[in-house]
C-alpha cells in the first residue's frame, strides 16, 4: 500500500488498526432478528450478484 501511495508524490501515513469494542451476542429472539434483517439486506443489495451466482 505504501508504495502505491507514494508513487503519486503522497506520504504514507502509518494507521493503528482499530479493534472491535462491541460483542454481538447472536443466540436468542434478539440475535435471529439482526440476523434475519441483515441477511435480508443483503440480498436486497446485492441481487444481481446472487442471479449471476445461481445461473454459473
């Protein structure tokens, strides 16, 4: 990454990583909802995708 960076004359910053501060806890009616609605956006966003993986 750097050195694509630098290549165009911008210094290269270093970036801590940022670690997870939050624990999902997925077991239970709460957790089957998150899942049950994210799972539902993603194939709301990404339809053509999963037509073009159903039909190869």
């Amino acid at each position: 990454m750097n050195t694509k960076v630098e290549k165009y004359g911008v210094k290269a910053v270093h970036r801590p990583k940022i670690k997870a501060t939050k624990e999902l806890d997925l077991s239970g009616a709460l957790g089957q909802q998150i899942i049950k609605s994210e799972t539902k956006l993603a194939l709301r966003t990404h339809v053509q995708t999963f037509k073009k993986l159903a039909y190869m």
